[in-house]
C-alpha cells in the first residue's frame, strides 16, 4: 500500500465498520436520501436551489448498484448510525415545531430556540473537527468572490493571475448561475492578503463581487 501513496490505518474489524459508518457510509446514504425528496420537485423550484444544496447532494451521483453493496457489507453499523440521526432529527423537529406554535408559551418557544442552537453549534463543532491538509483542521480562510463567465481558458487565467500577485490559493469554490453561462468562483486566501488580492484582481480586469469572511466561531 506505502507504494501506492497509501498509509495504512490497523483496526479491528469490529471498528473499523463503525468508523467507516459513521464518516463513510452513513453519509453518502443520507445524501442520496436528501437528493430523493427532490425527484418529484417541479423544475420551477428547483431552479431556486443554491450551492448548499448542490453540495449536500453531491455524493448521491454515485454508482447505485455499487453503494448498495457497501452499504449491505456494513448493514448492522450503518442502521445503527440511521438510528441515531434519527434521533437527531426528531429533537430538531421538536424544537422546530414549539417555535411555529402560535399558541406555545414564551419559555417553550426559548427552549425550542436553544435546541435548535445547540443542533446547529453541534453540526459546526464537528465539521471544525475534519482533517484538511496535513491531516490538521482547516483554518477558516476568508475569500474573494470572483465573476467568470464559461469562455475556455478563463478559470485557469483567473488562478494565474491569482499566482502572478503571489498569493497562494488555500481552497476554491465555484457556484454555477442557472439564468447565464456564466459563474461565481470564490478563491480563499490568508487573511492578510485579502484586499492585496482583490485590489490587484480588479486591476485585472476582473469582476470582484464582494470578500466573504468566515464565520465567528
């Protein structure tokens, strides 16, 4: 496997079928699941998605017959995991539902907003927790938001210029329009090199939408 790039992780088989459960195998499931409440959506509506929704379901384009055969190798821990997100989902809903009852007492609609806080700081805690490069966290990197439209070549002259202004690009997304050929591609940078970035973009020609700031922890 060394040969290979790989590094090898030893575990019991007992587990590994939980881990791969519960960071593998679990959530490609409830992707696909999320994706399949969309398939009698009319075209209309979902036309309103934004690129949330694209990556939330992002792994139910893979192989059906293949992942069906995954997920039945590893049946016994990935309901198990089922079972706990489905609990997790039906506190949320409660909490959901004492803030739309109109006749709900003021203490219960405050229990039901810091339930649903608690669900929301307990989903970012553990995606803070992901490895990124150098099998650490990923510090979160402000970005420049950058119109591209869909010429060849445009996406690649925009991450030259990116280099030749020596910034170093940490991460980028790309949000496709549904109305035009065209896109908004974010290219995260360090900190102190955000408005040198986005000064010398727009010196270039480029259409800077705005700076996005990661979120306060």
């Amino acid at each position: 496997m060394a040969l290979c790039g790989a590094t090898s992780v030893l575990l019991d088989a007992e587990t590994h079928d939980r881990a791969m459960a519960l960071v593998s195998h679990t959530p490609h499931l409830l992707c696909s699941l999320a994706a399949a409440r969309l398939s009698d959506l009319d075209e209309s509506v979902l036309r309103l998605a934004g690129h949330g929704l694209r990556d939330i379901t992002r792994l139910a384009d893979g192989n059906p017959a293949l992942w069906a055969d995954v997920l039945a190798a590893n049946a016994g821990p990935v309901a198990a995991a089922l079972d706990a997100f489905a609990t997790d989902v039906r506190e949320a809903a409660d909490a959901l539902r004492a803030l739309a009852d109109d006749n709900g007492q003021g203490s219960e609609r405050t229990r039901g907003g810091d339930r649903l806080s608690l669900s929301l700081q307990k989903g970012a805690d553990g995606r803070s927790g992901i490895p990124g490069r150098y099998g650490v966290p990923e510090p979160a990197f402000p970005a420049v938001e950058v119109a591209v439209g869909d010429a060849p070549g445009e996406l690649a002259r925009l991450f030259g210029d990116v280099a030749a202004v020596g910034c170093t690009i940490e991460d980028v997304d790309i949000e496709h329009s549904t109305e035009r050929r065209a896109g908004r591609v974010r290219v995260f940078v360090v900190r102190d090199r955000l408005y040198d970035l986005a000064a010398e973009l727009r010196s270039r020609n480029w259409d800077v939408q705005g700076l996005l700031s990661p979120a306060a922890p």
